[in-house]
C-alpha cells in the first residue's frame, strides 16, 4: 500500500475557534452507549444483593456518559419486558440469542436498568422485541414507563406496585433490532423468515402472515434444537416459536420424530392415543401423561408447521404513539424498500443505523499503519453512508428526521487475519487506534447534528476471543478500563452545550491506496479534524491527528485575551495498536496538562495518533 503524507510547508495550520457563529445544541444522546440485560448485565450486576457492584460504578462515574441502551442490540430481539419485572425469584427467564437461543435469567431487569440509568442521570433508549413482541405489548410497555399512576392506567399501577410510583419518562424506541443487517450471517429477522426475502420490508413495515413448515419446537424460554426433543416426561409442553398462531390461514401440523399427531380440544377424554392440545396465542404444545394422551417418546424430535400474522411497524407506531404521543419510535430495517413501503403516511421518527468499520484488506500485525489508515479512510466512507441515509429519510418521508445510530465501532478486525493471527486481528478491535476510528465518527455525527450516537458497548468480556468483546468500554471481570473509555471520558466531559464554528486551514493530507470492489483506489483524508463548543464561560476544541507517525503542529486561535492557562487532555500511546490488560492498564490512558494561551494564540503540536481537548476558561 502506498502511502503519502503531504504537508504545507509554507503556511502553517491554523485552527480557529469562532464562539460568535453558534452553530447547534449538541444532544446528550450523541455521549452514550449500548448496554446489554444478559449475565447481569455482562457483570455490573450483582443478583444476590440487588444491585450494581460498587467498583464497577466507581469506574463508571469517571466517563460521565448521558445516554444508555436498553436491554441491548441483538438480544433485544427477543426480551419480553413482563419477563424482566416484578420479584426476581418469579420471572420468566428470555431466551438469549447469545447463548445459542437458550435460557437466561433477567436479574438485571427493565426497573433495575432504568433506575440504574435514573441514579446516573442518564437517558434511556429501549430497543422493542419485534422478534417475539406486538403492538398491544409494546403499548403496555409505553404505559409501564410513562403513564402517570392515576389510577387510569394499569401498567403504571403494575410500575408503582414494583416500586417506582413516578412515570420513567423513556422518550425513544427502536422496535427490532438490525433486521435484515447481514441476514446471510446474522438471522435476526425471526418470524420474516417464513417469507421469502423479496417480502421482508412489507411484513416488517406493515405485517402480514407467513408460513413455517416443520420448524423445531422449543421451550418457552429454550430455542435451541435440543429443546425440541422430548425429555420423555408427562405432561410435557413445547412450544411454537412465533405465535399466534392462524388456524384459520393453515391447519396447524405437529408431528413428533416425522409423525403427525392429531389436534384435539382436551387431554381430559383421551385415551392412548398421539394426541395434543394447543393454545394458538401462546404457541404451548401440550401433550397427555401416557393414560390421557401419549408422552412422546424420549429424545423424539417434535416439529411444527403453522401459520403466524403479527404486526408490522406502522401498528407499533399507531399503538404506541396512542398512549404517549411525545415519543420518538424509529425502524430498525435500514434498507431502502423499507423507506418506500413506509412512504409519507407513517409517523416514525427516523431510521437506525449502525455503521460499523468494515472495509477490503487482510489484517497484518507486521503492517498495521496499512491498517490504520483503511480503517480511517472506511471511517470517513461510513460516515458518508449515515449523511446518505439522512438524505433518503427526508426525500421519503417528506419530514426533517434523522439517522439514529445505536451502535458504531470498529468491528472489523476479526475478518481481517493472515493465516493464524486471528487473535490479533480481533484484539485490534480494542486499540488506541480503534479508539481513534470512533473519535472521527464521533465528531462528524455532531456536526450532522443527530439526536444519537451510542457507542457498542458498556461492558464486556474482553480477553474470551469472542466477537466483538475487545470494543467495549470495561471488562467483565475487573472492569478493566479500555482505549474506548477513554476516548468516550474525554468527549463526555469536553464537549460543550452548543457547537460553534471551528475552521482548519492549510490541514497536511494524506494519501493511501486501498481496496474497494477489489479494485486498487487512491483516497485522501485530512490529518487533523475537530470540533469546537461552548458551554457557560468554557470553551471546549477536540482535535483528532490521524496521522499514524508523525506530530503535526498548528496555530490554535482561541476566544482568551491576555495570558490565559488552556487544560489539555491527551489520549495517545506509544504505538497504534496499543490496548490496556489487566497486567499493563496503563498502557492508554488520558494525560492532563497545561499550556499558555497568549493573547488568544496557542502554539502546539498534536503527537502522532492522538485525541486532544482543549478548555479554557473564556474572558468575562
């Protein structure tokens, strides 16, 4: 890969800071992250003394985050918030799509998450289970959480019974999660895939019935294909995974080890014979003890094939919108057939997207710049994709909304392995220079002004090699603080209430060849990028050098007469590829320091892969 870095010799950079051309309000959604219900939380729960353990929450308290996703992305799919309230010992466990659809406990549920998101003062965006979930289901959520306990409303009554009298006041939903987002990968359209693919956007957005032919039973909180085979006990019940079920649309079939057995209305009556029972709304299979009704013999395989019709976003968005008119509820199939069925008759909020790094190239530990800078150059193409999707939402909606971004990272890394470097590879996910791709992302999404920009995730088990894990904030265990933790602290507590205007002049460049369509492409990036804010007397500039070897030194023009001392927070290390263990933390980590500001003119040079803030205090 080539690779050039073009400096101005002759003029020097120049960053000035303009607090008298305010641009826009700076959203507190734009400084959080996605958090997940599952393993108490990822480990900040503590199930036996109820409640977050407290090293965790001294940790937690030094970012200063303002807006947090519950109960998660993919997992969310498929949580049931009626299972997820009330006293512990009696909940229903949710079926886990990261435990291979099996169970999983709620101890961290909705009232704990909210009051933990309360005591932090932290916004709450909910993700809606569109994989198992209705319209009327997620109405009774909005009242749970905003209604007022008036004695009008029995979701609230139900809220204030589990403790918690006051409305949560939750403004935003997603309903699903990443449906159709790599459905050769990830199966997380559910009951859409009855239908063929051609079909998915209409179902989503306006509902619809489809078909399952001899799909695995499971248990009611068990999905996987074990569950579908029979334990040998009387009495047992399966259950079907996507109701209702529509008799009236096909005659539901269940056959046990490839046999059908037959419907009937009551085990009471029957006699030894393959018989079951079944509850259309609930989906429950329930089969006779041996004297009334057949037990299905031990290890059997028991299937169904049936007929399903749920809802589709636009009754979610009736539904919910009925009982709190104030909330934002967005869809979460980002393609562009979804926008077309929604057309300019729905009253969405906007659209999810989560642009994750993914871009051409192998990863190699013996040339990371290469990395580095295609990871930059895809920062910068994924941003593109966001302004692109802001564009379709306005021309099809015929409304100002917005992109909303639930997750972003640098999730690339684990496809990206030379022969055996697969560890590598997916550890890079949790470097400075990682860290660094997010910090580009994030400025550019204040600039866009949107209303969300929540990083992927709070918390994690970050030395397991499993997807993902490394860009969390903390680590499971020790609550190790990470490269994105940093990065995150530094935004949270350096950015202003209200963006101004900062201008770059005579930015060095860079120019780097990389793959795109398997073809060779040149592309050039600035190498330092920023933002500015104000909030009160404080002026806040963030400054991203992204060059991956070289310091690059600017004139800063700042809003201070006279001789004035500017803080700096800097977040770099010795090498791009540098992430903090459990046996060296430090190894990225912000350093704070002062500088002189003289007569509104500050002379510095930015190290080489590094985030600067600056602050200082403005003259009266």
């Amino acid at each position: 890969m080539k690779i050039e870095e073009k400096y101005i010799k002759e003029t020097p950079t120049i960053i000035t800071v303009n607090i008298n051309h305010p641009l826009h309000a700076i959203n507190p959604g734009l400084l959080g992250v996605n958090h997940r219900y599952f393993l108490n939380g990822v480990g900040m729960w503590d199930p036996e003394l109820r409640r977050v353990k407290p090293e965790f929450q001294e940790k937690f308290d030094t970012i200063g985050l303002t807006t947090i996703r519950y109960p998660g992305g993919t997992t969310a799919n498929l949580f049931q918030w009626k299972r997820a309230i009330g006293a512990y010992n009696t909940r229903i466990p949710q079926v886990d799509p990261y435990l291979d659809m099996g169970p999983d406990d709620c101890s961290f549920g909705l009232d704990e998450a909210l009051r933990f998101a309360e005591s932090n003062h932290m916004e709450t965006l909910y993700v809606y289970n569109f994989g198992n979930g209705n319209a009327q289901d997620a109405a009774e959520l909005v009242e749970y959480l905003n209604a007022p306990n008036d004695g009008k409303h029995p979701m609230a009554a139900l809220r204030a019974a589990n403790g918690h009298p006051e409305p949560y006041n939750i403004r935003s939903f997603e309903i699903g999660n990443e449906i159709a987002f790599i459905p050769q990968l990830v199966d997380q359209e559910y009951w859409l895939r009855g239908a063929p693919e051609s079909q998915w956007a209409e179902l989503y957005v306006h509902g619809g019935t489809v078909n399952f032919t001899d799909q695995n039973t499971g248990l009611e909180s068990d999905w996987r294909d074990s569950a579908a085979k029979s334990d040998g006990s009387s009495l047992q019940v399966k259950y079907i995974k996507y109701a209702p079920v529509n008799a009236a649309v096909m005659n539901p079939q269940i056959k046990v080890a490839g046999q059908s057995w037959n419907r009937i209305e009551s085990l009471i009556y029957a006699g030894k014979e393959d018989v079951y029972v079944l509850d259309e709304q609930t989906g429950a299979i329930y089969f006779g003890d041996g004297t009334h009704g057949n037990i299905p013999p031990l290890d059997s395989i028991i299937t169904a094939s049936y007929s399903t019709t749920h809802d589709g976003f636009k009754d979610y968005v009736k539904s919910m919108k009925a009982v709190d008119p104030t909330i934002n509820v967005y869809m979460a199939m980002n393609i562009v057939d979804v926008l077309v069925q929604a057309g300019k008759d729905i009253d969405y909020d906007g659209m999810v997207i989560h642009p994750y790094g993914s871009f051409e190239g192998p990863f190699d530990p013996d040339n990371i710049p290469q990395y580095y800078y295609s990871a930059m150059v895809d920062a910068e193409r994924k941003v593109q994709v966001v302004k692109n999707l802001q564009i379709s939402l306005q021309n099809y909606s015929g409304r100002d909304i917005k992109p909303v971004i639930t997750e972003y990272a640098l999730h690339d890394s684990e496809f990206k392995k030379i022969g055996t470097t697969n560890e590598t590879a997916l550890y890079y996910e949790g470097t400075l220079g990682a860290a660094l791709y997010s910090a580009y992302q994030l400025i550019q999404f204040i600039k866009m002004d949107l209303d969300y920009a929540l990083r992927h995730s709070l918390i994690d088990r970050m030395f397991e090699k499993l997807s993902a894990t490394p860009m969390a904030f903390f680590d499971t265990y020790t609550f190790l603080k990470s490269a994105h933790a940093w990065m995150m602290e530094m935004f949270c507590q350096r950015t202003g209430e209200m963006e101004v205007q900062s201008y770059f002049e005579n930015v060095p460049e860079l120019t780097v060849t990389v793959s795109e369509n398997g073809q060779p492409v040149q592309r050039t990036i600035p190498l330092l990028s920023g933002m500015a804010s104000v909030e009160g007397n404080e002026c806040y500039l963030m400054v991203l050098n992204s060059s991956a070897d070289n310091p690059i030194s600017a004139s800063i023009n700042l809003p201070v007469n006279g001789v004035v001392d500017a803080e700096v927070w800097s977040l770099t290390a010795e090498n791009i590829d540098d992430y903090n263990t459990d046996e060296q933390p430090d190894k990225v980590i912000k350093q704070v320091s002062a500088v002189s500001v003289f007569d509104g003119v500050l002379n510095y040079s930015f190290p080489a892969h590094s985030l600067t803030a600056f602050k200082v205090i403005m003259n009266a």
